[in-house]
C-alpha cells in the first residue's frame, strides 16, 4: 500500500477520528487506526467497540491496500512534520515508512485482519436532520445525563422518533432537559433508542453548521453520517423511563427572566451555598426576586434581581449548579421560569420547543 | 441429584424452546465433567449457532480470575456490567459467562447482586465452579444451580504416574524409617519444582509472544502491564491445581488401602490395587484414618496462606508415611 496525502488533510482526519481511541484498551488493536486505501480516497476508522468513528480524504493512491497503525503515535508524527505532502508506504509486513520533506519516520503496525469491523446495518430506519439543529438540541440536553453508573438507561440521551418529531430526552433524575425537533419520516420508522453519552460527545465535535446528518437506528446500533465522516454506536438496552409523568401540569406562576442577568446573579450568590445543602433560595416578592445563599459559621450572600412578578409572596430552593447549567447551555436572551409552589418542580421554557424541569430542594 | 452434560443440555434446551429459561444459571460439577462444554452448547443454542467457538461470539462477554490472588475484582464485574447494559452486537441475545465463580471478590459479589437479580433484557448469565460451597449465599440464592457430575475419568498427568511410582517404590519398606520419608519428601518436592518450571515457562513463552506482537505495533502498554499480571497469576493458579492434583493421589493412594481392608470393589487407583491390598494388610483401620486425616490437613494448610510449603508437606508426610 502507497499513498501521498496533504499534511493538513491526514492530521484533521486523525484527528476526527482520534478521540474514540482510549488510554486503557481492552484489547491492543483498539490502539490502532485502520487505514484502507483505494481510489483517491484514505479511510481512516477507529473503534472502541462501543463506539466507532470512520473518515475518509483525498490521497493519491499508488497502490491500494489497507493496514493499521498506532493512532496516536501516527498523529504526533503527522503533526510535527514540515511539508505539506506526506508520502505513507506499507511494507507487508505491516511496517509504515513516513516519508514527508527531509523527514523519514518508520513506525509498525498491525495487521487489519485483527481489526474489529464497524458493525453492518440491516433493515435500518433512516432519518435526515439539519447539523446545526441537532448540534443545538444536543447542547441544549447533554448536560442533563446521568453519570450515575448504576442507572445505566440515564447514561444517554433518548432519541424518541414519534410522530414527525424527535423528542431529545435527558436526565439524571433530579432534572430532565427535553427538546423537540421537527423530523418527517413514515410511522414505521417510529421508535426509541438511546443513545450513550460517549457517543453524544462525539457527535457533539462532528456536528457542524451547514448541511444535513442522516441517522440510521438499528436494532442494537444507530450510525450518524455527517458528510463522508460515520459514527456508529451501540445503544444502551433498556428502557427509558417514562419522562411526561414529571412534567408538571398549569404553571401558576411564570416569570420572564434576563437569562444572562439570573445566570450571573445565581453565579455569585452560589459562592457561598454551603457544601452540605448546596442551595439557593428564591424569594418572590412584589416585582422583585431575592436570590439568597448561606452557610452557618462562614457567610451569607443575597442579591435582588428587579423582574415582574405581580403573584403570591413565597420562596423556593434549587441546586445551583442544577439551575445555572441549562442558563449557560441557551442561547436565549430571555428565558420563562414557570413555577406552582414550594415543593413543585420549576420549570426553564424558552420560546422554541424546549423544556427544563428541576426538583426544588427543601428549604429548611 | 449430578447430571451428565447431555442430560443438563437437554433440560436447558428445553427450558429455552419454551421460553422458559431463567437469567442466571450456576453450572457445578468437579473439574473435567464439562461446565465450559455446557456453557459452549447453550450459547450455541442461544445465538442459533451451528459453526465455530460459540463461546468466541462477541456478545458473550467472559470474566475470569485475574488479579495476582487469583480473584474476580470489582473492576471487572463493572466492566462486564457495562458490556451488558449495551444493546448485544446483533440485537440478539448476551451472555454473561463467569468462570471460577467461587473466586468473586466479596465486594465484586456485592456489587454483582443487582444485575444477577435483574439482568438488562435479553441477558444470561452463567455462573462456572468447580467449589461451589465458596461462593456466598446471596449469589447462590439468585442462581438456578445446575450440578454435573464427571462421566470419564481424566488420564492421569505424568507427574501423577511418577508421583504413583515413588509411593510404590516407598511402599516396599516394610517399616519405614526417617530417611525413607524424606526421601519421599523429595521426590513429591521434586514433582512440585519441575511442574512449577514448566508452566513458568510456558506462560512466559505465551506472554512474551503477545508482547513481541503488540509491543511495538499498537500503543497497549497497560494492556501489556496487565498481561504480564495476568499471566503471573495464571502461573500460580495452574502450579496450585497441579499441587493439588497431585495431593489428591497421595489421598487416593491411602483411601484405596482403606477400601480394600473394608472389601469395597471401586477403587480410584485400580492400577495400584495389589500395591494398596499389600498396605491394607500391614495396618489397622484406626492406623490408616490417621494417615487419611494427615492428609487432609494438608490440603487444609495448603489453602492457607502463609504457611510453608516444605515445612507443612514434611510434617505431613512423616505422619502419612511412618508406620
């Protein structure tokens, strides 16, 4: 196998599919990126058998072929090298000679036999979104995910494809985040995968701006094809829990809120929520909130936050972290606050189809 | 009651036509009656498998003793976890496959309860051992066990057959005096020593193969670390079975003089029957119990740790040996 190929190209390649290689492999060929040449075109795949990312760029084919090498060995060497033209050889012995301007590397690899191949899909349901829309209902839910080891089906993001809208799902049981997105597909492409955060990472840095992402769901696997570059994972099995029933009813309060002026005010007055509550305390009052924080033998902090409020007088409690995580994912420049009582879950709204739901805490 | 493989397989597979198949089996039965080949035979059953290792099936996800004690850890009980909350390769059916069971750490057992109890959908989970009476009770209690009993006895290994002859030739002395013991003594140490070489060898030969292939070429370097753990352990657990084996020839040996004093037909070591008949005459029943007991708390100290090997096998020989 030979093949000459830009610098530029060959590095932004490595290092698409780079990060799926993991530092403590289960078994050494997952170290490795597998590099098939044919006509023209340098696929570089890597794999941890959970997730599995494949890219493709121009090359000039001399001979065609296929091996793997260390992925991050490679890229150090890719990144470090002068000119703008690599030349890659493979012996058959699987050994590389990397030869680029003044520069010649020699590194070994591995057969591509032992290679794990990227699961093949068959009977798949596909659908086509907008990147950016997905990147944007990703950013809005991901930070919801449970890391919670022991509640494996929250360790993901549920894709609910229902009725010509996919409904984006996240939480870790004290808050769920939820988006809906206009998606056209027949009903018998219906159904529920979920979706491991490890893939939604991946697909986080993939996603771009411009054009469309086609999804595939399989039985067992869902693969993301983003321009020539696919994403294939395994899906978490299970079932994921039925997430409408936390969804309070009627708001009886709503308050419209400066996102950026709550985010910051709750930012502050959480400096001195104590380690052991870690709250803070809303105040309504007459056009007016008081956010307030306090820890017994080290301070206080209260800030007031002028808004229109024309309700009943009460107090409610949230984690600020929980609170200020969905302020920072928006990009809204105003955000609704829906609110029933003390002890009811708050609810974030936005203008577009988007719901945050947060569990109060006990104010003691 | 013990079941031969055939028999536990076809209970099986009938459990799995009718869609009755529990999610955790545990598979018991001495060494060789065939634990792995039942295991094999379901997960072939279970995937719809005709051809290959059915048990090389990515979706079985296997976990074994591997630390230096030779236990099952924590680490890996959430890694099989892990691999079993994730949809199965082909959407079909996964397998949780155990061996060694008995060697679950406490707190790996305890971290397993849960997904024993309930494993993910259209999960099974085979438990493998050898020493079932080791493993805890909250495990066994979730498992539907499956006893197997050996139906062919194993060969037995030249150090068995060398171990055999010394105990013949030792058997000539009618009162065995001191030297005789030792002598003895040496020979069973002079087993142990060369099997130890041997499987020393052998597993440095496999792990110095794996890093010849891995070392340069992929950038698996904790992956070799814990290779090279794993097949330190490895040694010592296929040395301590090897002392076993061959502590159970010198039980066999002594049981098989008292069968014969008693007129029992069944004898472990048939091939040695006059050799056992000529020992049976020459002691009295209390005599050879005393020698049987010797020998049991042997295998006790074994299992210890921190006792000496030699010191503990010399003592016991002089009390299994002398007159």
């Amino acid at each position: 196998m030979k093949f000459s190929v830009s610098k530029e190209k060959l590095l932004a390649g490595l290092q698409t599919v780079q990060n799926v290689v993991s530092t403590r492999t289960t078994l050494p060929i997952l170290s490795n990126v597998l590099l098939q040449a044919t006509d023209g075109q340098l696929r570089l795949t890597t794999t941890d058998l959970d997730v599995g990312v494949s890219g493709v760029i121009d090359a000039q084919v001399e001979k065609p072929g296929a091996t793997t090498l260390p992925a991050r060995r490679l890229a150090n060497i890719v990144r470090e090298l002068p000119a703008a033209e690599v030349q890659i050889e493979i012996d058959s012995k699987n050994v590389a000679s990397i030869r680029c301007g003044q520069s010649f590397f020699k590194i070994l690899g591995l057969p591509e036999e032992e290679f794990p191949p990227l699961p093949k899909f068959e009977g798949a349901k596909t659908f086509t979104i907008h990147q950016q829309a997905l990147r944007d209902a990703l950013k809005k839910t991901s930070y919801a995910i449970s890391t919670d080891e022991t509640r494996y089906v929250l360790n993901g993001i549920l894709f609910s494809f229902k009725e010509n809208k996919l409904t984006m799902v996240a939480t870790d049981g004290r808050r769920l985040a939820l988006v809906d997105l206009e998606v056209e597909f027949p009903r018998s492409s219906e159904g529920e995968p979920i979706v491991p955060t490890k893939c939604v990472t991946e697909l986080g840095r993939l996603l771009g701006d411009e054009g469309d992402v086609r999804v595939s769901v399989g039985d067992s696997q869902i693969s993301f094809e983003i321009g020539g570059t696919l994403l294939v994972s395994k899906l978490i099995e299970g079932n994921y829990p039925n997430y409408r029933q936390v969804i309070p009813g009627e708001a009886k309060e709503r308050i419209t809120l400066e996102r950026e002026t709550f985010l910051n005010a709750v930012h502050r007055v959480s400096l001195l929520s104590s380690e052991k509550s870690n709250s803070v305390k809303l105040v309504f009052t007459k056009n007016n909130i008081e956010i307030a924080a306090n820890t017994p033998d080290i301070g206080e902090a209260h800030e007031s936050l002028p808004v229109a409020y024309k309700g009943r007088e009460f107090s409610i409690a949230f984690n600020p972290e929980f609170l200020q995580a969905p302020l920072r994912a928006l990009p809204n420049d105003e955000i609704f606050l829906d609110l029933i009582d003390e002890m009811s879950p708050g609810v974030i709204k936005i203008q577009s189809p988007y719901l945050y739901v947060l569990m109060p805490m006990r104010i003691s | 009651m013990a079941l031969t493989t055939d028999a536990a397989f076809q209970l099986l597979a009938t459990a799995h036509a009718q869609n009755r198949l529990a999610h955790a089996y545990l598979i018991t039965g001495p060494v060789g009656s065939g634990k792995l080949a039942l295991a094999a035979r379901l997960a072939a059953v279970l995937f719809g498998q005709a051809a290959g290792d059915p048990l090389a099936h990515p979706d079985v996800h296997r976990v074994e003793p591997e630390s230096k004690s030779r236990r099952i850890v924590i680490e890996q009980i959430r890694d099989l976890e892990h691999e079993l909350h994730m949809r199965s390769l082909h959407g079909g059916k996964k397998i949780g496959l155990l061996l060694d069971a008995d060697r679950l750490q406490p707190q790996a057992a305890n971290a397993f309860l849960k997904t024993l109890e309930e494993p993910p959908p259209g999960t099974h989970l085979l438990l493998l051992s050898a020493q079932p009476e080791q493993i805890l009770e909250t495990i066994l209690s979730r498992c539907l066990e499956v006893p197997l009993r050996l139906v062919e006895k194993r060969a037995l290994s030249s150090a068995q057959l060398a171990l055999l002859d010394a105990l013949r030739a030792h058997a000539r002395h009618e009162r065995p005096q001191i030297p005789h013991i030792f002598g003895l003594v040496r020979d069973f140490q002079n087993l142990l020593a060369e099997a130890k070489d041997a499987i020393r060898d052998e597993t440095e030969a496999a792990f110095k193969t794996e890093e010849k292939h891995y070392k340069q070429t992929s950038e698996a370097g904790h992956w070799l670390d814990d290779r090279e753990d794993y097949y330190k352990a490895l040694t010592e657990a296929r040395y301590l079975g090897t002392r076993s084996d061959l502590l159970a020839i010198l039980e066999q040996w002594w049981a098989d003089a008292l069968r014969q004093q008693q007129g029992s037909p069944e004898l472990d070591l048939p091939e040695c029957a006059a050799d056992t008949a000529a020992l049976a005459a020459r002691h009295t029943p209390a005599q050879l119990l005393r020698k049987t007991a010797a020998l049991e708390q042997l295998r006790e100290n074994f299992n210890r740790t921190g006792v000496q090997e030699a010191l503990a096998t010399e003592c016991a020989f002089i009390a299994a040996f002398s007159v």
